[in-house]
C-alpha cells in the first residue's frame, strides 16, 4: 500500500473509518456540475464519483499537497475529501475540499492543537480553491506563525469551491457546516490531531468562523472548541451588499473613484442566482459593466479587482440600484449569525482604515454579541487596513489562543 510521509494514506484512512463504524451507510452525492456559477477546470481529485460515507464529517479521500502549494513550517500537508452537509437544503451530503498541514517535529502528548483556518474571498469558481489555486503570501505568513507555534491547520475550502456545486458566496449556515465538518473529518482521519481547537478566519472566512462558532453547539456539539479568532468580519449584510447611500451617506470622491469592493457584490448577485435563477444579469448590471459581471464566474478575485479598477468602475456606473437590491433582498437574512451567545471566547481584530468591512460594522458586531453575554476580546487597530489587520493582531490572538487551548480564563474586552 502506497503510504504518504511515511504514515498516511489515503486508503487506510478510508478503511480505518469503515472498521471503527464511523460509516453507517453510503449515501450519494447530490451536486450537480454548474458552469455559470464556475464549476469546472480541476483535477479528478475534486469530483468524486462513487458512494460516500452517509454522514457528513468523513474523509473521503487525502492525497499529498505538492510542495509549491504547501507552507514553509509545515513538516507535511495534505489535500483532502471529505463529506458536509449541504447547507443550503440542510439535507444533502455534500464533498467539500481542504487541506490539513502539520507542524514540523513530533506530536505532543495528547496531539498537536488544532487551528481550523477559514479563508477570505478568493472567487467563485473551483479553480480558485486554496488548496488548488494556493494561498496568499500575507496567509502563507499568518499560517505559517500557528504552525510554528506548534497548532495544527485544518483549512477548509468551503462548500462548492474545488468541487462540483455552486459555491453559496457569504451563506452563512453552509460555510459554517463546511468549517466544523473539516475538523470533524481531520481528527478522525489524523491520529496525531487533538480533539482541542480554534476556529480563526478572516474577511469571508472571518463570517465563517463566527458562524462556525454559532452554529457548533447544535451542529456539532461533540467538537471541543475553545476559542473564535475572526478580523475583518462582516456583520450587517443589508448595509454592506447593497447599492446607494449607506447609513444616509454619500462621499462624494468615493463615489467617482474605481470601487474594488464591487467583485464582492458581483459574487453576492451570483449566490442570490442560485436560489433566484430567474434572475439576469443583463437586467441589474449596466452594459458597460456586463462582462466583468460574466468574468466573475471564471476567474478569481485578485484577476477580477484588477479588471475593475482598470474598468474604473463605481457602483452607480455599474449596477441598476433598484433591481440590485430587490435581487439581494431576498438572501440577507441567509448571510447573518443565527445567534450571538458564543459558548467560547470570541477575539476580534478590526483594522481601523478597513475600507472593505467598515470598523463600525465589525463593532457593532463586538457590542450586541457582548450585549448578548459573550466573552468578546476587541482589538481595534486604528491604522490597520482591512489586510493588514491578519497579521498586525497576532501580538494579541497568540496569547489569546494560547489561553483558550490551556484553559485559562479570558477576560471581556467589549467597544465602550
């Protein structure tokens, strides 16, 4: 039998799961290849065409990460396979992609503490899948700093990006249900893991994270998490994902300068196709801007940004505000947290020049989840960009993470 690293392998994993009864029945998978919503163009690997286990948080299958997409500190990484639960219908199984890295050197006692890392928004179709596509350097460098701090990562790729099925952009239930069930499938399918985690997240996966930790005590009760690590975290959708005056302003500069943040909407107006297909995009997005809306089904975020500035879009040049809004209508209350009493601690970083998620947004969020008798740590850093507050708050999540795996008790820190 082919081993990986000397330990792994894809089928033993698999069978070590069906001789300890972890699998009850097989069940088949019911999503189905989208090209407008940017299925296709990825390995084999992605598309799994037999039965799988009948319950959601089951590997399927692993394989080596080759080294050009691992990270500097990890001493082995893997892309995996594993079921969710569609968290869209709330029934189906689903496959959903990932990747599990591995600190250098032996285990500890007890395995090594586990970071369940979400990503941030990188597009809407399979080829942008971080554990296909890669990482950012500015992830590779957050990443790397837990590896090296001796956790564990267990990245999820989010339902329907990598594998088959529309990627349900900001939902908040399925994103969350991807997030748990990669920590359900990583620690069964790695020895060496610890029941012991972290959920952390950033942007989009900032959102994930906290639903994660919302919806873990009904979802996934048997999960130990010990603390939520989120920045850049949107709250609010109805004031972010919509167009016209927000909270009754207008900046007038803004208003005329290219607005990047419109690939966000762009991806937003293709999530709220998936349950409104009767929706066109030639009627809610101007001819001028139309085929940048097309593009955003094929290509990935960073290729997007760039096409927009170049374009020098805004949102009054691009989108019909009026029919923009009705579409969206719709899927705002899918996007928000089903709660906001976390069993465990929530840190929050929020960059002060956050132009993407504004700072009152993310503080909001702070205030009415202390409100509602979290623990929230709140870090705002006034000079911090959006990108800039992942790795300018490790100073304050490092100890913060620190005492949530030992323990240790974490005091209350809410916005005044």
């Amino acid at each position: 039998m082919k081993r990986i690293a000397g330990k792994f392998s894809k089928l033993a994993v698999i069978a070590s799961l069906f001789a300890q009864g972890a699998v009850a029945h097989d069940a088949v998978l019911h999503a189905h290849t989208d090209i407008a919503q940017g299925d296709g163009r990825v390995p084999a690997f992605y598309s799994w065409s037999r039965p799988v286990p009948g319950h959601e948080g089951r590997m399927v299958a692993m394989e080596a990460l080759e080294s050009s997409l691992s990270l500097s500190q990890a001493g082995s990484a893997y892309r995996i396979l594993y079921t969710s639960k569609d968290g869209v219908d709330g029934e189906d199984i689903v496959a959903v992609s990932g990747a599990v890295f591995l600190p250098k050197g032996k285990a500890p006692d007890g395995g090594w503490p586990v970071i369940a890392w979400a990503h941030g928004t990188v597009g809407m179709a399979d080829v942008c899948a971080p554990s296909l596509a890669g990482r950012s350097a500015r992830d590779n460098a957050y990443l790397n700093t837990w590896l090296k701090e001796g956790y564990a990562i267990v990245a999820t790729d989010y339902q329907g990006l990598g594998t088959p099925g529309p990627h349900p952009y900001v939902n908040a239930r399925p994103q969350a249900y991807s997030v748990l069930d990669s920590i359900r499938a990583a620690q069964r399918g790695f020895p060496v893991l610890s029941p012991k985690t972290v959920i952390v997240g950033q942007s989009q996966g900032g959102q994930a994270a906290v639903a994660a930790a919302a919806y873990a005590p009904t979802y996934a009760p048997e999960l130990d998490i010990r603390g939520t690590v989120a920045t850049g975290t949107p709250y609010k959708f109805g004031q972010s994902l919509q167009v016209g005056p927000v909270g009754g302003k207008v900046d007038p500069k803004a208003a005329k300068a290219a607005d990047p943040t419109i690939y966000y909407m762009f991806y937003g107006l293709l999530m709220a196709q998936q349950t409104q297909p009767d929706l066109k995009g030639a009627d809610i997005i101007s001819p001028e801007a139309l085929p940048l809306f097309e593009q955003a089904k094929s290509v990935c975020n960073t290729r997007l940004e760039a096409d927009i500035r170049g374009a020098m879009l805004t949102r009054d040049t691009t989108f019909r505000a009026q029919a923009y809004n009705a579409a969206m209508s719709p899927v705002l209350t899918k996007l928000e947290y089903p709660l906001l009493k976390f069993k465990s601690p929530l840190f929050l970083g929020i960059g002060g020049k956050d132009a993407e998620v504004p700072s009152s947004a993310q503080l909001a969020l702070a205030k009415d989840a202390c409100s509602e008798g979290s623990i929230v740590v709140t870090k705002l850093y006034p000079e911090l960009s959006h990108s800039g507050a992942v790795n300018g708050s490790l100073p304050d999540s490092l100890p913060f993470v620190k005492a949530a795996f030992e323990g240790n008790p974490i005091m209350a820190q809410c916005p005044k």
